[in-house]
C-alpha cells in the first residue's frame, strides 16, 4: 500500500468497457512516469491506499496495457 505522488490534473478514474468505475486509477508522477493503480482506500492521492500494477515512461504504452486488462481509459 502507497500513497500517490502525482502532477496536477492526476489520478484520473478509469472505467470498465461498460462505463463503470474500476476501481483503478491512471497517475503521472512529478518524475513523468504513468502508472495504472488500484484504489484500495479512497482518498486524495497523499491520502488514500493505491497499489501500483503498472508503471511505464509513455502515456501511449500504459493506455495500451489498461485496454488490454478490460480497462477503458
């Protein structure tokens, strides 16, 4: 469990292929890094629990790994 260093504008939600919120999370670091992470404890990102379950330096790559879990974002 972690908290979420994030740029502004982030942690976006990310939905199911139906529009339901999955639980998850895509993140940008201050270092530029995406992450896909799980939300195990709402909360703002210095305050909630997150898992990070992928982390990549490109935007397109991370977008690409969510689609392929079933994740629309």
């Amino acid at each position: 469990m972690a908290k979420l260093q994030s740029q502004p504008l982030y942690p976006i939600t990310l939905y199911d292929h139906q529009g339901i919120p999955a639980n998850m999370c895509l993140n940008k670091t201050p270092e530029g890094k995406f992450q896909i992470a799980k939300v195990l404890k709402p909360g703002k990102p210095d305050e909630g629990e997150f898992e990070v379950v992928y982390e990549h330096d490109s935007e397109l790559y991370i977008r690409a790994w969510a689609r392929t879990q079933g994740i629309n974002c």
